[in-house]
C-alpha cells in the first residue's frame, strides 16, 4: 500500500492510496464517518472516467478546526482494533 496526498487544505484532504480496492476503501470510509468530526467521506476509483487513473482516492472532509489528517489516523487505529477484536471472537469460537 502507498498513499500520496493529492490535495489538501485546513478541512479537507484528498489522498490516493495505491492497490487497495472497494472492500478496503468502504471499511475506511465507514470509520470514518462514524466520527462526528467528519462531515464527509468518500472515495473514487476512476475519477477520471475514461484513460484516468484507476487508484482510489479518498476524500475527507471535516468540521473547521479538524486536521482531516487526524481524522485519518483516527479511522484507522479503528479499522485495526475491530480487526483485532474480530480475529479474538473467530479464534475463540474455533
């Protein structure tokens, strides 16, 4: 996975995050707007349409006074602990 910032602002970020497809980019964007400091979160595999780049790029937008880039880091020290907690109930009911 590689990750390159596209644009970014005080409340938004646009990052493209290279081999990652749509099962990964929803459980991301999930996380993320469980946050009440996020006001927005979507990704695009194709905005470009035809001859574009094919990479997901994750847009985030959040409440003024939010580093998105936080927000970011946030969603994903939540993805992880719920994989985590996941992977316990899995093995403890084998």
């Amino acid at each position: 996975m590689e990750l390159r910032v596209t644009e970014s602002s005080e409340n938004e970020l646009s990052i493209e995050i290279t081999g990652e497809d749509h099962t990964f980019m929803n459980v991301l964007k999930g996380a993320l707007l469980e946050h009440d400091d996020v006001s927005a979160a979507t990704y695009d595999v194709n905005p470009e349409q035809s001859g574009g780049q094919t990479e997901p790029i994750l847009t985030i937008k959040t409440e003024a006074g939010v580093d998105p880039l936080e927000a970011l880091e946030e969603a994903a020290v939540d993805v992880r602990e719920k994989a985590t907690s996941f992977r316990d109930a899995f093995e403890a009911a084998a």
